[in-house]
C-alpha cells in the first residue's frame, strides 16, 4: 500500500528540453483516426499518435503546477520511494489545464456507447528521467477488477515504452508513447493483462502522464 508524502516541487536543474516543431497552440486533433490492436482475452489498445498539439507547453506547465506528491510503499521488511510523482484528479476536482477537460469530453463522446459511462478523472504521473518507472500492474482497484472498462492515457514529453504482457505471464508487447500520443486500453484489458513503463539507462527527459478513467476505476 502506498503512503502519500506531502507535496514536493519539481526537482531543481529539471531539464525541460522543448522541440523546435512544437510551437502550435495548445490543442487537440480528431480521434477519427484511432488504431486498434487487439491483444488476446478480449483485450484490446487503440492508438493515436499526435493527438494533441503544443505538447511541450503543456509539458511546462503540468511541471510547474500540478501539487506533485512523492509516495513511499511498503516492500517487504521497508520503506521505499515509489519512483515517480503523482497527483489524482477526482470528478469534482478542477483539471489543472484546459485542455484535459477538452481530452475528458472527446474521450467520452468518441467512447461513451462502447463504456458505458462517461470517462470523469485523471490520474497524473510525473517521470522526472530514466529512472522513474511504474511496475506491472493492472488498474484493478475498485470495478476494473471484475468488470471491463477503460483507461485512457494522453502522454507528453520524452518518448518512453509501454510494455503490456497476458496476466500470468506470456508473450509482451512494446508500445512507444511520444510527446503528445493518445493510447486508451480497453475491454478485459485491465483485468487479463498488465502493463508498465520500464526504467531505461538511456538519458532522457520528463515525460508527464495524464490517465482518463471512469468514476470508481485505479
């Protein structure tokens, strides 16, 4: 069970490199041209790169005021820091930009007859470089352990991979996110399969992670 610390600013000397062809407004594309992959079990990814544009001024300003918070979880006889910052959103708690009240509504007009419900928080991950990472996991708190539903997760920043295998174990797949690609896992996804973002040796940059869910889904 992780413990939430109190909130911590970006780390000093944070370098947030922006790219030369990112100057757009902030914004969004049409979701008409989504991909889906189907995995097995009923699961399913759909993809789309580069839906949103002005990725890297979002970037900035996620950094600079989301109230990150640092957690600590219990493994085995100690305390560890979880690597990574994080700061949930709930239905009734203000988005931090404009534009993820714009990706929640696209979200669910594009994905509301297949869910079933509206997509209503966001649950936001900070990576500072190479060393942060999240486990293997499914979002499997709350309904997401029995029922089907889905997540989808708008990313920005330094490319990093999203590794997805069977639970249990089996063959995995490595899905690349870039500055601005939308990836929404759906079906029996979260409950047949799990997912992570590796560390990497490799020098890279901040990537900010912001995760759509229904009311009740982790």
């Amino acid at each position: 069970m992780a413990r939430t610390a109190a909130p911590v600013a970006p780390a000093a000397g944070t370098a947030l490199q922006t790219s030369l062809f990112d100057a757009d407004p902030v914004g969004l594309g049409p979701l008409d041209g989504v991909h889906r992959v189907p995995l097995s079990r009923g699961a399913w990814v759909d993809l789309l790169p580069g839906w949103l544009t002005g990725a890297d001024a979002l970037l900035s300003h996620l950094v600079e005021v989301v109230p990150w918070h640092a957690e600590r979880r219990q493994m085995y006889e100690r305390e560890v820091d979880v690597p990574r910052l994080t700061k949930f959103y709930g239905a009734s708690e203000p988005f931090p930009h404009p534009v993820l009240d714009a990706a929640r509504d696209a979200l669910t007009e594009r994905y509301a007859a297949e869910l079933g419900e509206p997509f209503t928080t966001a649950g936001l991950c900070y990576y500072r470089d190479g060393r942060d990472s999240v486990a293997w996991h499914g979002d499997r708190i709350g309904r997401g352990r029995d029922v089907d539903t889905m997540v989808a997760i708008l990313s920005v920043g330094a490319a990093r991979t999203l590794a997805l295998r069977p639970r249990g174990g089996g063959d995995s797949r490595r899905l690349p996110l870039g500055h601005g690609d939308l990836i929404v896992m759906g079906g029996s996804c979260q409950r047949t399969w799990d997912h992570a973002i590796p560390k990497t040796a490799r020098d890279v940059g901040p990537r900010v992670s912001i995760q759509f869910r229904p009311t009740g889904v982790r």
